[in-house]
C-alpha cells in the first residue's frame, strides 16, 4: 500500500533522464547522475547501442580505462536498480542518451523490463531553455497525464500538442502498461549559455522530486554550486548594460507571475510555449543543448 506521502507512485519508482533535446544546462542528466553516484546501484538492462543510435549523431566515445588503456565506450540507455533494498520508496534509475530511431521498439523493451522488476511509478526528469531569470528560484512544471496522480499530488495537465520527445513516448508507453507516469521539467535561463552545467536547475527537479516520492534524495554540495553558478552570471551581466536591464525585465516578469494573483496555469502555458519552439530556447534557434 502506498505510504501518505507517496499516494500514487508505490514503492519502486524509475526515474529517468536522457542526454539531448531533454537536457537544457545538463539539468536532468546532472540529476540521474548525483543520484547513482549517492548509493550503490547495479545495472540491470542496456538497450542494443545499434538498434537506436546514430553514430554520426551521438558518437562513441574514446575513454582511458582503469588499467590506462584506451576503451571504446558506446552510447547506450541503462537501467540501474539499487543494489540494496531499504524500507520505504526506492528510485530505480535510466540514463543514457535519446535514442536516434525506433522510439517505439526503444520504448516497449524498457517498458517490458519495467514490468520485470515490478516497477510501480515511472518519473522523467527534463530541463527546457525559458525566459526566466537567473536570480530567482527555478520553476518547474510538474505533470501528468494520469487522472489519478493529478488529484492526489496537485499535478498540471498538459494541453500541448506538438513535437515531443522520448520522455513523452516512454510515458504514454508507460502508462498503456499500468504504471503512473509524471514528468518534471525544469526552467533553465536561456541566456546562460556559457554556464552549463546549471546546478540550480538540478537542485530544484531533485527538491520536486523528493516533495512527490517522499524518498530521501540527496543534494551533495548543489546549493553551494549554486550560489556559485548564479554569482558567475552576475559578474557577466555587470559588465553588459543590456544584459542587465534584460535580467531586471525577466525578475519583474517573475516576481508578478508568483504574485498571489498569479494563476497556477502559468508554468504550464511556459512548458507549452517551450515545446512548440521545438524545444529552442527563446532567440535561440539551434542550441546544441536542444539535441537540435
């Protein structure tokens, strides 16, 4: 039976990110990745690299192994479970990198290893470039198409209707196999180009993460990161008059929409407008942290 502070997840929860069109700042995938490297986890499942990747796109990587030799190292997606069990919820994790092709096959195979390992919640972890400031804390969209998770947890129902990416087709494949499905997306400012990663956008999906699982996530030293990662943005926009008044623009623009009269729909509409630029940033067309 699900504990009162996880009323819709259970106890084996997967959370997932993937390199590319999901990952504005390394926010998600710098998430998956403070989480295995907190406990001790063991790899379960990895997709076929050659079903799914194009190697021109995301090439193999050439990497010094512990011996010092030279390892070829493929793309792959990776399922981890936690190398012990505890009481209480337990985050399984998949990581790797969106696939090139086969979404569909690519789906139905995690799916089925989801199903293997009784998995009973299914969270995506992504991060989208918006025209949110720096300074203020980072917002992130949480939400779900299954009815009952949105009652029990106060989650958005997304209308978008648009181009997506492999987060939404593992959900819907998810949730067609009966396991509840949520994604978090956090709001990265699409203006810090030159400061990625952006641990404050990581420290917020794990914190959001943690409020709906109720399993206790770590954060390592990201508030410290991200007090250093905001102060580096604001020695750069100290010396650009227009950077700053832009930045001045974006907080006032902020600070009306968490007014008390603000709508709650406003994060949502935010998302919406994200995923019809093709998951550009604003003025940003082709930002490689697109997976454009």
């Amino acid at each position: 039976m699900d504990s009162p502070k996880d009323p819709g997840f259970g106890r084996r929860v997967l959370v997932t990110a993937f390199d590319g069109w999901n990952d504005a700042g390394e926010a998600a995938s710098s998430a998956t990745t403070l989480l295995k490297e907190s406990r001790a986890y063991e790899p379960v499942f990895s997709v076929d690299p050659e079903l799914y990747f194009d190697y021109q796109y995301t090439r193999p990587q050439m990497v010094a192994g512990t011996d010092g030799a030279r390892v070829l190292r493929w793309p792959e997606a990776t399922v981890f479970r936690p190398a012990r069990r505890t009481r209480g919820t337990q985050l399984w994790l998949l990581t790797g990198v969106e696939p090139a092709r086969a979404w569909q096959a690519f789906c139905a195979e995690l799916v089925d290893v989801m199903l293997r390992e009784d998995i009973t919640g299914l969270i995506a972890l992504g991060s989208m470039m918006s025209d949110v400031p720096h300074t203020r804390p980072i917002s992130v969209f949480a939400g779900s198409d299954n009815e009952r998770l949105r009652g029990a947890l106060d989650l958005e129902r997304s209308s978008y209707e648009g181009p997506v990416g492999v987060l939404s087709a593992l959900a819907v494949a998810a949730e067609d196999a009966g396991i509840p499905t949520a994604g978090l997306w956090a709001s990265v400012p699409h203006y810090v180009a030159g400061h990625t990663p952006s641990p404050k956008a990581t420290l917020a999906l794990l914190d959001k993460l943690e409020e709906l699982t109720g399993a206790a996530v770590p954060r390592g030293d990201l508030a410290t990161q991200s007090s250093v990662w905001e102060a580096s943005i604001d020695a750069a926009a100290a010396d650009d008059e227009e950077m700053t008044a832009y930045i001045h623009q974006l907080e006032a623009a902020r600070d009306t929409w968490d007014s008390p009269e603000a709508s709650g729909d406003a994060i949502a509409r935010e998302f919406e407008r994200y995923l019809r630029r093709g998951g550009e940033g604003p003025g940003k067309p082709g930002d490689p942290r697109s997976g454009r």
